[in-house]
C-alpha cells in the first residue's frame, strides 16, 4: 500500500470535501483522510509514505468528456494558422494569426516552406471572423498552382481546396455532386467534407502522419492534467484502425491516459453500407448497434468501448452551420443539418429503445428543439430513467429550452471554450450582442438542476480542463469583458464540470470523477490550491502531473500561462473594446470588417455558397 501525503486533497465527493492523505492499494483508492486516520490499514502491510506532494495539492484525475483523439492525430502535424495561440507537443507555441494578412502571409511561407517536398499541404485555423471571407479554390491556386493544398476551416467542419488537391485526391466534379459542396470554390462543408475526405485519408493515415499526431495528442492531454477522455465519434476512421493505433501509442508505451469510446452512428453507418453521407439518409441504426454491440471484447486497460452511441444534430459553432430560430442570423441564413430532425429522431428512438446512452451534437436553438423533440417522442414511447441523454456543446439555447430539459431528465456537456474565443466576434457578424454574449448557459442549466460538464472537442478549444473551468467561471471573452454575468459559475460549480459532473455524464462516476474509496486511484497534481487562486486563477495553476492507477507520471513542460500571456496583448491585437447592446464593441476598423464578411456572406448565401 501507498500512502500519498499532500498539502491539500480535493476529493470532489460531498461527505469529504478535504482531506491530506489518500492510500492506495494497486490501481484503486483505499482510504482518504489524514495519515493518522489510516491507522488501521496499516497494520499488518508493508506501507510506503510517499511524500513528494507534500506541497501540492490533489484533485480528481482530471476528465475532457467530449474529445476525438483521432482528429487530433489528423490535425497536430498541419500547418496551424488559427485565431488564438496553440501550444505544441514539444512545448512551443504556434503563434496566432489575427487578420487576414497575417494568415495570408503565414500561409505562403507554410507553402514555400513544402514546396521540396511535393505532398499535400493541410492547414488548419482558418476563420471567417477573424481573417475575412472564406478563400476561393482561384486563391489558393494563385498561391499554390503547382502544390496540392487544403485548409481547414477552425471547425473541421468545412475544407478548401485547391485544384491541384482535388486532383491529388482523384476527385471529379461528377462524384462530387452534394448540396453541402461548392466545387468551383473547391468549398466543402458538413457532410460534404466527407466525400473529399474518404479520398485523401490514405494519406492521413499512414503512420508517419496519423501515428505521430496520436502521440502528440497524448503528451498534451497528459500536460492538461487529464486522466480520461471520451471519444464522441469513435469508428470515425476505421475501427480496427483506430484500436491499432491507440494499442501502439498509447498502450503499449504506458501512457497515462484512458479513453471510454462512443461509436459514431452515422459514420459506422454510412461505412457499412457504402452509401454517400446525407442529412437526410438513415445510416442503418440497426446495423451499427449489432456492430457496437460485439466492440467491448477488445478492450484494453486504456482503451473501453460504453454502451452509448453520438448522433449528431446540426452543424459546427465555429463556422456558424448551426441551426437557429428566429430571429436567426442577422444576414440571414440558417445553418445546416448533419441529421435532419427526421432522421435524428429514428435514431434517436432505435438506440433508446435498445438502452444505449445517447450523445447528441448540437449547437443551435433549433438544433436543440430537434433533440429534445427526438427525446420526447422516446420518453413517452418507451419511459426510462437514468439513462443520461447528453447534449454536447450547447453553443446557443434558450431557458425555455433548459426548462425542457430538466423535465426531460437531459444533462450536458458543453463547450466554455465558445464564450472567451466567439462572444465578442459573434456579436458583430451573425448573432448580435445579446444572444453572442448568452452562448453556453451553464448558470441557467445548473439552476435548473442540470448536471454540466466541460469538453474541448479538441481541436476547439485547448486540451486543458483548468481553462475550460476558468472560461465557465468567469466568462471572460477575448477582449476581457464579461459575457453574461447571471451565467457565471462558482469556483466549485466549475470544477465539478472537469471532475464528478463529467464523470456522470459517461456513466462512470461509480469508477472516476472523485476521490473516494474504492474508486480508480486517478489524480491531477497541482501547483496551487484552486481554493486560495480563486476562480480567476484557475487557468494560471500548472499541472505538476498526474498520478493514474496508482502510477506516477510528471509532466515536462507544465501546460500553463499560455492564455494569461495571449489574452494581455488579444485586446490591443484585435482592436477590441468591450460590447454594449447599442454599439458594436469592435475598433472601428474591425467592426467596419466584420459588417463587410456579413454582407460579403449574405451574398454568398443568394448564390448558394454556405455562410
């Protein structure tokens, strides 16, 4: 038995909130209290003391419940040009781009920079409301004529390419034929991404590409602090695949990470049944469950498939594809379905009525009407309790919506993250002040009795839960207003979403989720007391390392201060000052800008170019 001595124990569980010592027997939590209390588990063992955190303090293993390991592996070896600062594997930073020129520009070097070696160029980052109008395929030809090059939109959920890619990935215009593809832009989006994607995933999956990304992948989860993480589209890819891939990354290397899978329907689906993706199209729900249902014989220590399923609603925040009510967005458009609510309803029902937990995807008010819709219809078919229907994301809903909710029994898992990168762009292009700065109403759902969790759906938002939980508590947007205040959270509300609350919403708070007895022996080792830092200071505390399953594991390059350091210098970068309900908070130039992409965008929607 070991005995771990700290200078505080945050256990996350009720009936002990505090404690000083926790002993641990294998992989699994003996005892929490105080060295003294332990007493009686000493006799007759052989007991270390291990004291190396005597000054530190212990939390729950920390857990990103909403996250695809395999779009991090597809992602992390790109070219990022994005919006914000991301930090890296190896510990530096790819510095942001903050206007169009500055991606621009950082786009020709990325291209200069690859032209020795003849593959594809992709780059991922790209938005709208920060670096202007989506590029054109005649762009990106002029700067690459003779390089395949794609660029993927900071959602993931859109792609540009260039003609040479198109060529690269043998793709013609006759089997390119989808209403979510713009062919002369070479623009793809939603669903449409999928036809350009299955031809350029040889290239991406081979091992000194996809292989080394997972391993990136790995390393910042760890620098985050994160013990478990749930992949919301599992089988994305290929099942076999991607088992092959954590097996030789993450498993046998021992890396400190778990991963509870969620099979993707629609994917699996649509794989089974070599159909082209739709909206509209059953992907054959019945088949994917009898495939689900024979994936939990594979598991592995790290790796464990859940009896859930993720079905997705409508489309990606980021590109502003959500689908909203009226009013809608101020150019307005509509945003887009991934399953039309037809379709999520059947399936929603066929994988209710089997006992499967469902995810569901969805970011917009209208969106959420067809979940809860969905929902509804299987609740009064066929009634059940417990059974942890989750929403993820949550970018905009309504509190008549909460209030659904609730009498539903839906919980959530939303994205913080959204608040502190969109609010103050959001408010000048697509959805105004008002709704901008009430994006993701934790408050409301909590009040309303609704367990609330945090996820980065990585790439989104950063693989690090103490940020996640900071943007929750404080809402704090790029230009350092507060977005909201009536939906801010405690400091304890807040950690719950990283800890216990996240652990609920995949079923396995009995397991995870908090420091108790009999519970995996999972922690996060901090620098600081999140008491004495306060709320405010959440994202400045480093993560020392984690210890799971009973095995240490330091990190080395603590993943902290990246966002104190970025949101100094974003007010001035951007030219931002803070938002009122009656004028734009942008700098003059910025404002002119984004009323300009707004315009620009709503033309594009009349000549059937998604905004």
């Amino acid at each position: 038995m070991t005995i771990y001595l700290a200078r505080r124990v945050v256990t996350m569980d009720e009936s002990l909130p505090d404690a000083t010592a926790v002993a641990v027997i294998g992989d699994r939590i003996a005892a929490v209290g105080d060295l003294e209390s332990m007493g009686p588990w000493r006799e007759g063992r052989e007991v270390r003391i291990d004291e190396r955190f005597r000054d530190k303090v212990l939390m729950p293993g920390l857990i990103d419940n909403h996250v695809h390991p395999w779009l991090g592996a597809l992602l992390l070896p790109t070219a990022i040009i994005a919006p914000e600062d991301w930090r890296m594997a190896d510990g530096s930073i790819a510095k942001a781009a903050n206007n169009r020129e500055q991606w621009l520009a950082r786009l020709k070097v990325a291209v200069k920079d690859h032209r020795a070696t003849g593959e594809l160029l992709a780059s991922w980052g790209f938005h709208h409301g920060f670096h202007g109008r989506r590029p054109r395929r005649s762009e990106l030809d002029e700067i690459s004529p003779g390089r395949p090059v794609i660029v993927w939109h900071r959602s993931f959920h859109e792609i540009f390419a260039n003609t040479r890619a198109l060529e690269f990935a043998g793709l013609t215009r006759e089997a390119a034929v989808h209403p979510q593809i713009n062919w002369e832009e070479g623009h793809f989006f939603e669903i449409g991404t999928k036809t350009l994607l299955a031809r350029l995933m040889p290239h991406f999956l081979r091992k000194e590409w996809f292989y080394q990304g997972l391993e990136r992948m790995a390393r910042l989860m760890h620098r985050g602090g994160i013990t478990t993480a749930g992949d919301m589209a599992f089988g994305s890819l290929d099942i076999d695949y991607e088992f092959a891939a954590w097996e030789s990354v993450v498993e046998r290397p021992g890396l400190p990470l778990r991963v509870y899978n969620i099979p993707h329907a629609g994917a699996l689906g649509f794989r089974l049944s070599g159909h082209k993706p739709s909206p509209t199209e059953d992907p054959g729900f019945e088949r994917v469950l009898d495939l689900v249902a024979m994936l939990p014989v594979r598991d592995t220590r790290r790796m464990k498939t859940l009896k859930a399923i993720k079905l997705y609603a409508d489309g990606a925040m980021f590109s502003q594809l959500m689908r909203m009510n009226a009013p809608g967005y101020i150019d307005g458009h509509q945003g887009e379905w991934m399953m039309s609510p037809e379709i999520l309803a059947k399936g929603v029902r066929v994988c209710w009525d089997a006992g499967y937990a469902i995810h569901v995807h969805v970011n917009g008010d209208g969106g959420v009407d067809s979940v809860l819709g969905a929902l509804a219809a299987a609740q009064a078919a066929r009634p059940r309790f417990d059974h942890r229907f989750t929403l993820h994301h949550m970018g905009f809903h309504t509190n008549a919506q909460t209030r659904r909710m609730a009498e539903l029994g839906a919980i959530a898992s939303v994205n913080p993250y959204y608040v502190h990168a969109l609010s103050d762009s959001y408010s000048a292009l697509g959805l105004g002040p008002e709704r901008a700065s009430q994006i993701v109403r934790a408050g409301s759902l909590l009040r309303a009795g609704i367990p609330v969790s945090f996820h980065s759906d990585f790439m989104m938002a950063p693989t690090e839960p103490l940020f996640l939980a900071w943007c929750a508590a404080n809402r704090i947007t790029r230009s350092g207003r507060v977005a909201a205040p009536a939906e801010r959270l405690s400091l304890t509300q807040a950690l719950r979403g990283i800890t216990i609350d996240a652990a609920h919403a995949l079923g396995m708070d009995h397991e995870i989720g908090s420091i108790v007895a009999g519970k995996k022996a999972d922690f996060t080792v901090l620098e600081a007391d999140p008491y004495e830092t306060g709320a405010m200071g959440l994202k400045d505390i480093a993560i020392w390392g984690t210890v799971f399953e009973g095995e240490v594991f330091p990190v080395t390059a603590p993943a902290n201060r990246l966002q104190r350091s970025a949101l100094a210098s974003r007010a001035t970068a951007h030219g931002y000052r803070p938002v009122t309900q009656s004028r734009c908070g942008a700098g003059e130039d910025l404002c002119s800008t984004m009323h300009r992409i707004a315009a620009w965008a709503s033309a594009s929607l009349r000549s059937g170019v998604p905004t």
